[in-house]
C-alpha cells in the first residue's frame, strides 16, 4: 500500500482503532508464538499496510520519513495511563558511532518522524487478543536539543572507551538500552579491549509515558537553559553550597527552625529550592519525560553515606513478573538520582550539616544483574509465603540492593508484610555501594 501524504496516511489508520492483533495477523504468526512481543510490529506491518518485511535502513513509509513502531501501555490504579516499556529505535554500532555526526546520524536518518500504534496491555491475555486503541505520530524533532545532547553522551562514552560503561541512566530521553540475545552477549568497542553489551538507541519508558499522556510538549530550542535534570538542580543550589541546612532553610522561608528539629528537615529544603515531587512537571519541560530521583543524603568528610538510601514501598502484585519483563528492571535501568549531599558526622545534628554539592547515580549492567538476584528472592518469598526467605542486609555475597521496612517502628513491617498489597518494606541501597557509585564519576 502506497501513501502520498503523511494526512493520507493517518487517516487510513484511523481503522485500526479498536482492532486486536489476530485481526491482521494473516500468517497465523501468534497462534504459535503467543507470548512473542517482537512480532507485533510486522504483524501490523503486513496484515493492517500491506507492506512486506523489511531490514532496510530506509523507514516503513519511505517517501514520507515515518517509521512504524508498535508500543502498549498498561493503566495505573490511580486512573492514569503508562508506557509499558521503552521504544527501541535501531542498534548502536560502535565503531560507526564515533564518525557520526547527529544531524546526519543513522538514528535520525530513519526515526525523525515516528508513527506509533499504541495496544493496552494485559498480563492476563495473549498478545493475539490485546486491543489496538490509539495512534499517535511523533516527530523527534521537536526535542532535537535534548536527544542530541543525549546522543553527544553515548558517543562520548565510547570514544572515551567506556562502551562497556553505557547506562541508560546517562542520558536524558535517549537511551542506550541492552540490545542482545541473552544479558551475556558482548561486543567489541574500538578504544577499548573491553567487551561491551550491545545496546541500541531508545525513547526511555518515562520519555515515552510523557509522548502517550499528552505531555509532549514543542520545544522553543533557543529558549532552552537545561539540557539535564542535573544542570537544572545544580542551578538550583549552587548559590546556597557551603551553608549550614538551618541557615538555608531559615533563609528561605523567613522561619525559625522549631525545635525538635524535623527528620526531613533537607527534604524540605529541596522542596524549597527546586520544587516538590509533584510540582516539578510544570518547573521544566524536562521533568515531565525523564525518570529521575532527588535524593537528599548526608554524609561523612571522606563522602561515605551516614545512612541506606530507600526507594518507594515495594507492592506485591509487582512481582507477578519475570525480573526481565518487571517494573523495577525497567526502573532501576533508566532511572537517574540526582543527590543533594550534606556534610557532617555520625555524630553532627540535624541542621548543622552543610550543603556540599550533588552527584549523578546511574546503574551499569553488573548493578542491575545483582538488582535482580534481590529481586528474584522477593519474588521466591512471596510465591512461597515465606518472610525468611526476604533479602534482608548481608544475605548473600556481593548483596548491594537489600529490602527494609519503611515506616514508623511499631509497624511490624515483616509481621504484616503480606496482610496488604502495598507494603511497610521498601528497598534500600547498602552503603558501601552507594559510596561506590557516589564516587564513580572520580574514577579513571
């Protein structure tokens, strides 16, 4: 089938709507491979455009300049709608990369304009009968500052001979996410003799969460002061580093620090200086498609942390998942901490430490390999009904992620672990790691 415009196009596609995938699967390609994500896109591709299957550099729609994805979404029990997964573009090579200027990159010359079929995803159905709801053409573009800034990233690290130090936490909407047959597959790099994952361009989960929720917003690119979440928080702060947390905080709200002194008296802080969690979104284009943490962490004069580092309350239903096709995965390879340190003693008060800086935390492949041993055990322990098997600190060799309770104590977190869905434990990052990747950017 052959279009003329991009409008004829759209609107051939207006029929789509509402369809499932055995609707168009004409060579019965679902019915032996039900489970096989990797075919929906050639479904579509042939049973709904009548196109035949193509490795070809050139996009699907070639005289327009669009290229064809297929991407779910799952909805939220808040009410709210997210992308499933990541949008894989094309595979990075290396070797080409480092010769590759973006304007004229491989990347650009066939995803600037993507047309993306959208299907609601339901662990409980098979890929044949999940629904076609929505379509959405999106043009690169018009974030073209932010994505070169990322693509710069990855080529850097790998002129660098740092290919093997690729994390998808590095960038901002583009990714460099795992692109191999097994998590063990590696590939040559041209400055290094180390082996590096192979991975391929990517719009990151939260990128593509923002494109499907209506958040994607035209970028005026010479109006454009941040193109990272660190950039942004540093500019944030950087007038108060070297001042006490009471000082800061007094300065800023015209207050007197009440005694006792809050236990989130730095979180405060930043709720001060850069905005709360849920205000950050309207602050900057770049909150609302980058997934990101502000971490506030105190520490000691060498850099060690004083405390773990949590995240969110773990939920049960969570770990229905396979630790490759899970939520945290997902997480924990695109996410980014931005960290607000504070310095001061084991011994100094709340509210005496001083503001010294923030650093960047992302995780590399051993990270979330190890992630997932913790995972797994999470999983084990609940399909079993077993708090003893949970991984709390110290319980196997090498153990960086571990699990926590979160909350007040009196809570009997483990007592009532399976009582709800939503947990009093959380996971927690071990110290001696969090000191590791604190200073990692300081490594040769």
């Amino acid at each position: 089938m052959n279009f003329k415009t991009i409008d004829e196009l759209l609107e051939y596609t207006k029929q789509i709507r509402g369809k499932t995938f055995k609707d168009f699967d004409i060579n019965n390609t679902l019915t032996t491979n039900s489970k096989d994500k990797g075919n929906l896109g050639k479904i579509i591709e042939t049973g709904f455009y009548k196109y035949p299957n193509n490795n070809k550099a050139e996009a699907d729609f070639a005289n327009l300049g669009v290229e064809l994805k297929v991407s779910g979404y799952i909805k939220n029990k808040n009410g709210t709608i997210s992308a499933k997964e990541r949008l894989v573009l094309g595979k990075i090579d290396y070797n080409s990369i480092v010769h590759e200027e973006f304007d004229f990159s491989h990347l650009l010359f066939k995803s600037k304009k993507i047309l993306i079929i959208w299907y609601e995803y339901d662990r409980e159905k098979d890929y044949k009968d999940f629904v076609i709801t929505d379509f959405q053409l999106y043009d690169m573009t018009g974030d073209s500052l932010i994505i070169k800034n990322d693509f710069e990233l990855i080529k850097q690290k790998v002129i660098e001979g740092k290919a093997h130090l690729l994390s998808e936490g590095d960038t901002s909407y583009l990714g460099a996410c795992p692109k191999g047959s097994t998590g063990k597959d590696r590939t040559t790099q041209p400055f290094s003799t180390e082996l590096a994952m192979p991975r391929a361009y990517s719009l990151k989960n939260s990128y593509m969460t923002g494109i499907l929720r209506n958040a994607h917003l035209i970028l005026d690119v010479d109006n454009i002061e941040y193109k990272t979440i660190e950039e942004y928080v540093f500019a944030q702060i950087q007038n108060f580093i070297g001042k006490k947390q009471n000082d800061i905080f007094e300065y800023l709200t015209h207050k007197k620090l009440a005694e006792p002194v809050p236990k989130q008296l730095s979180k405060m802080i930043s709720d001060e200086l850069i905005g709360k969690d849920k205000e950050l979104p309207t602050k900057n284009p770049l909150f609302q498609k980058v997934n990101y943490i502000i971490k506030n962490l105190p520490v000691n004069d060498f850099g060690y942390p004083l405390e773990r580092m949590s995240f969110r309350n773990l939920v049960l239903t969570e770990f229905k998942d396979s630790w490759e096709d899970s939520y945290w995965k997902n997480y924990f390879e695109e996410v980014t901490l931005i960290v607000i340190c504070y310095k001061g003693s084991k011994n100094s008060k709340n509210g005496e430490r001083i503001l010294e800086g923030i650093r960047q935390i992302t995780f590399n492949d051993e990270d979330i390999e190890l992630f997932g041993r913790t995972y797994n055990q999470v999983k084990k322990a609940i399909e079993k009904h077993d708090i003893s098997l949970l991984p709390q600190p110290k319980r196997f060799d090498g153990q960086i992620l571990e699990v926590a309770p979160k909350g007040k104590r009196g809570d009997e977190a483990y007592t009532n672990f399976f009582q709800n869905d939503v947990t009093k434990v959380c996971f927690m990052l071990d110290k001696n790691f969090l000191f590791s990747k604190l200073n990692e950017k300081n490594k040769g």
